[in-house]
C-alpha cells in the first residue's frame, strides 16, 4: 500500500493557500541560471518537435521533463527540476509539445492530456544519441498525464533504460479536472486556458479552415463544452466522453512495469479529490501516491535554491 506520508506540510507564511502557491512561483520565481540547447526533432508527418537539452557529455542518465497545459520549457518548474538533476549530473531534456515552443506547429494536429505518441517520438530519438543506463519521467500537471499514461500503455514494451515516471500535480482523471475548473473561485484558472487555447485554436483554423466551428466559442459556459466542441473532435476523438475515458491516465497506470509516484497536494485548486489514484495506490506496489497537505498546483515552494519537489523527485529516483 504505497500511500506516503508526506514531508512537505507547510508552504511558505506568505503564501496563504492553496491559490497563492499556485500563484505566486508562477509569477515570482525565476530560474535563470543557465541556457537551452535547442534541437528541432522533425516528425514522419510533416511537424516537429522543438527539443531543449541541458548536455553532460559524462553522465549515462538522463531525465525528461514534460510540461503543463499551454505550458512549455521555460516555465519556473521545468527550469528548477532540470537545474536540480543537472546539478546532481544528469542529462536533462525538456520537450515542448507541438506548439507550445514559439512557433505555431505545421499540421492540423494540436497536443492533449491523452497524447503519448508524441513523447514516444522524442524517447526514441533520445535514446538514439547515447547509451544511457538510466532514463526517469518527470511530469507536470498534463504532461504529468502524458508520462503516467505513457509508461501504462508501454507496458512491457518500455525500452529497458526507462526506470521510473514521476508525476506533480496531474489530473489523473480528466473529467474530474474538467469538473474542478467549475469550482468557485477558479474563475481565474479556466479563464485563462480558455483565453489561450482559443487564440491557438484560431490560429490552427487560419491554418486549416473548417478544422473548427469558432461561433461555438461564444456558448461556452462548462469546460466539458469546450471540451465536447474542440479539445475531444481537434484531438480525433468523437466526444468529451469518449476524449475522457481515452485521455484519463488512471486507466492506464496499472500496466505500467516501472514504479511510479504521483504527488497531488490536498489544496491543489484546480484538483478534485478524483483526480488523485488514492485506490491505485492501494492496490498496486508500484504505484506511490503522496498527497501533501500544501503546495497548490506545482508550487510546492520551501526555502533555498532547491524546492521540496525538486529534492523528493532526487530521492525517488536515487
């Protein structure tokens, strides 16, 4: 039963709940101290992928990071966890989800919290460039997602170097976390990933006229109707049910045949309780589920240059 208790129990006192701990790392912490290598990773399809390494020409490990929704490499979580594994001689690379680098990809093809073909492509071509011994997962809200359904439906296909996944903050069950941005007080969160997928959804329809209706923008009240008019038909799938149960990366965890840990904090705003496999936990000895009491939605902040998600995702994996 690998429900672990906790060592993160208090956020910093400015930081007042579970709002401010999203908040504030978001606008306010600044990782700075070092530059991307940037490779572009052209696809079979006509796309890319734009690909950031932190090289260690002497390190055989490497650890990959996949960002937030509307997120991408340069988010203050990307940056603090590749310093910290870099610091400790890993190889670090951040991969940027099709249209999320800076540059509005070429297909009519977008990313969701269900896509694990895409983090398929930049482990194939990693592990391609060095004899690594060991590879880890590591996840941020959807691309936390990603990486737990990834190594689910991998199974026992997962090339032999990849050891772990980890995963903060990640809505496991996507309708759940439909559900929470319906919460009051979470106006603020669903306004603004509305206000960003609408502007690339408008972009992807110059791009390809008729990929969407736009006048359904203006009817949606629920982000189960953004979902059911845009994230599920733009994603291939016939309906937000149908883009749910496909999408829901606790359908899939169980599969997995490396260990995985999941860290939701209790007063992560835009997290149900659903969104968090307290029962997988209890069932499978591979599956860790840590609910902090504190840190809101990939905060976890604690005092110096490296914060308590940074360190717990160090122990885990050593």
């Amino acid at each position: 039963m690998p429900l672990i208790a906790s060592s993160y129990v208090k956020a910093p006192f400015y930081q007042i709940n579970g709002h401010w701990q999203t908040i504030w790392p978001a606008l306010f912490r600044k990782v700075s101290t070092f530059n991307w290598s940037r490779e572009r990773l052209e696809l079979a399809d006509g796309d890319f992928l734009d690909l950031d390494w932190l090289p260690a020409s002497d390190s055989r490990r490497l650890v990959v990071l996949s960002h937030g929704l509307e997120g991408n490499s340069d988010r203050h979580y990307v940056r603090g966890m590749a310093r910290a594994f870099r610091q400790n001689n890993w190889e670090v690379l951040a991969w940027n989800c099709r249209s999320c680098s800076g540059e509005l990809n070429r297909t009519a093809r977008l990313y969701h919290h269900g896509d694990v073909e895409d983090i398929d492509y930049v482990l194939e071509h990693a592990l391609r460039q060095k004899d690594y011994e060991s590879v880890v997962l590591i996840g941020f809200s959807m691309g936390g997602a990603i990486t737990l359904k990834y190594l689910g439906v991998q199974g026992n296909r997962l090339a032999e170097p990849i050891r772990a996944g980890i995963a903060f903050s990640t809505p496991c069950d996507l309708r759940a976390g439909a559900e929470a941005l319906e919460l009051p007080g979470n106006s603020f969160y669903k306004n603004r990933f509305f206000r960003k997928l609408k502007a690339k959804l408008l972009a992807k329809e110059q791009q390809f006229p008729g990929l969407i209706d736009p006048s359904l923008f203006d009817q949606v009240e629920q982000w189960a109707q953004f979902d059911e008019w845009f994230s599920a038909p733009v994603a291939g799938y016939r309906s937000a049910n149908e883009f749910y149960e496909q999408s829901s990366c606790v359908n899939f965890m169980a599969n997995s045949k490396v260990p995985l840990l999941v860290v939701n904090a209790q007063n992560d705003p835009i997290l149900l309780p659903a969104c968090t496999p307290v029962d997988l936990g209890q069932k499978y000895s591979h599956i860790y589920v840590e609910t902090p009491r504190a840190g809101g939605h990939v905060g976890f902040q604690s005092p110096g240059e490296l914060i308590w998600s940074e360190q717990r995702a160090l122990d885990f994996v050593n």
